[in-house]
C-alpha cells in the first residue's frame, strides 16, 4: 500500500511539472501577486533558498511542506521581518504543533503581510500637465497557510498547503473615454484566492544525501479587468547531504549541511539555488547561498545562534541597484 502511495504522489508530482512548463511555453512573464515569489524567513534566505530538502522546521511551509514532517519539537514558532525593495515591508510567520509525539503527522500555518507603503494617484485629464493628482493610495496583500505534512515511511514524506491569497490595489479613478471631456468613475481593485502548495522528500539512505521536489502557488486564474494572470507557479527539484557525514570522528560538534535546488518558474527562465550551513557545538550557525541567472542579485550570506529553545537568525543579500536587503527571524520551539 505504501509503495502504491509513493508511486501515485510521484507521478502526480511528475505531471505537475509537465504543466508548469507547458504554461510557462504559453505566458512567459504574466504572472501577478508577486509577493509570494519573495521569501522572508532569515535561514532560507541566507542559504540562497536552496531550501527544499531541508526538514525539521516550520518554515519549510514557504518552501516544501513535505520538510515539516520530521519535527522534533511538539511546537515550533517562527516570526521574520524584512524591509524589501522600494521600501516594501514584510512580515511573516509560520507554526507547526507534533500532536501525538508526530503519530498522525504534524500540523502547520503560515502567513505572510505585505505594506506597499503610500503611493500617489493620478487621473488623466484634459490641462497642461495632462493629469489630476487623485490622493495617495496604501496598497497591500497577505497570504493565510494551513498545512499538514507526514511521514509514509522511514525515507519518504509528503506535505501540503492549502492558502489564500488576498491582493488590495485599493481603489483607483479610471476614464471611460479617450478624448476629453474625460468621463471618469472610481473602482475598488482586491482580489483573493484559493493556491496550493505540495510536496515530496525523500532519504536515499546513503549517509544523509536526500532528494525533493515540490510545487508551489497553484491556483485558478485572477482578473481585475481584461487580462487575466496566475499565481507565480513554481516547481523545484533538489538535494542536499551533511558532509561530515563522511567524516564521522567530526560530526559531533560540525555540521555542514550543502543543498542545491533546481527552479522552474512559471514567468521567468531557470536558475539554481545553492546554499550552504555550517553548525558548530549545535549553537552557531553561518550560512552562505548563491542564486544563479538573476541580474541584481546572487549572493547571501547570514549567521544564527540557537541556545535553550530559541533561534536567531539573520540574513544579508546584496543588490546592485536598490537598498541591500536585511532579513530577521526569531523562531521558539518547546
């Protein structure tokens, strides 16, 4: 029956990457709700988000479900907050709870809030400027996550995510008409729907060396006028091991977990994530990642320090035209 299940999730898997590409053939570059392309969690990030087969943590909700599985902990709490670009804050969060010492699998939410800040409206009009100033306008968006990941074997597990995204552009004053006298009227732009998240993750049973895939931010299409747009649908294949696994007389007080990710996004070319985390004493913590393809980004870097149930993380990324980038999270866990 298990390898029934096994086989069943992998070809759903397998065919839901078989989609992915054929809709990114079809509409290269029209995706909306951006925000959720963006990750905030001060671990993953500093790791270059090479994160989908790293398990044992709530925040595995943002990336693969499926890592959530192998909580050690009956309750992880996480919270982060970043200043994006252009001055976009973040915050986000996520908390898995291990009922039953994790016999029927472990629960989990995420959520995730983002303030655009005060942008300044116009209209246009018939005067020398050629607009009217309409106001500033504070759009907005979050994302609520419920989630449930489980162990089918020693080696094999699965997750999902089911969430809703909710996007406010507020409201704006459109013409009807092209030539003036201009006829205006105002309308409210919010939309909100339903997306999924799953995922699969497997131990080869070689040393640590593990393997997943998962795909992220399904969902049906969303209009606000005339065209429509998904979600930023996104399918990744990784791997990742602890080194010193291969040097066991080390691995007491040294942990250097190497993971690499291969994306595939639905509006933008393939890239890789590689990332890198060294553990010393199971205390400290620095991390480095590197993401391939992009034009202002790449390189990441971040330390944590984790003593008595609480964790700190932090994560740096450089950008070659905007304001470098901080992310922090403190994550507790009984």
């Amino acid at each position: 029956m298990k390898r029934i299940i096994i086989l069943s999730v992998s070809l759903f898997l397998v065919f839901g990457c078989l989609y992915t590409d054929g809709l990114a053939q079809k509409k290269l570059a029209q995706t909306g709700c951006q925000f959720l392309s963006v990750g905030t969690d001060a671990r993953a990030t500093a790791m270059g988000e090479a994160f989908t087969t790293v398990e044992g943590s709530s925040a595995s909700l943002f990336y693969n479900p499926a890592g959530m599985a192998r909580l050690n902990k009956t309750l992880e709490l996480t919270a982060s907050q970043m200043k994006w670009i252009a001055d976009i804050n973040y915050i986000g969060g996520s908390m898995a709870i291990r009922p039953f010492h994790g016999r029927f699998g472990v629960l989990g939410v995420s959520f995730m809030s983002i303030d655009y800040g005060d942008l300044q409206g116009t209209v246009v009009a018939d005067n020398e400027q050629g607009f009217l100033d309409t106001g500033d306008f504070s759009p907005s968006a979050y994302a609520i996550g419920v989630g449930y990941a489980n162990d089918l074997t020693d080696r094999f597990s699965v997750g999902g995510q089911v969430k809703y995204v909710y996007q406010d552009l507020t409201s704006s004053v459109i013409p009807l008409n092209n030539e003036p006298p201009y006829i205006t009227e105002e309308k409210d732009y919010h939309q909100g729907v339903y997306a999924f998240d799953f995922g699969t993750l497997y131990k080869t049973g070689f040393k640590s060396l593990a393997f997943g895939m998962c795909v992220r931010n399904f969902s049906r299409e969303v209009k606000y006028e005339r065209e429509g747009f998904q979600l930023p649908l996104t399918f990744k294949v990784g791997f990742s091991m602890d080194v010193m696994d291969l040097m066991p007389e080390m691995k007491n007080n040294h942990s250097l977990l190497l993971s690499i990710d291969a994306v595939h996004p639905r509006d933008f070319p393939e890239y890789l994530n590689i990332g890198g985390e060294y553990i010393f004493m199971k205390m400290l913590a620095l991390r480095a990642g590197y993401v391939t393809a992009q034009d202002d980004y790449g390189l990441t870097a971040g330390f944590g320090v984790h003593t008595f149930g609480v964790a700190i993380d932090y994560s740096y990324m450089p950008f070659d035209v905007f304001d470098n980038v901080n992310r922090f999270t403190v994550k507790f866990s009984l």
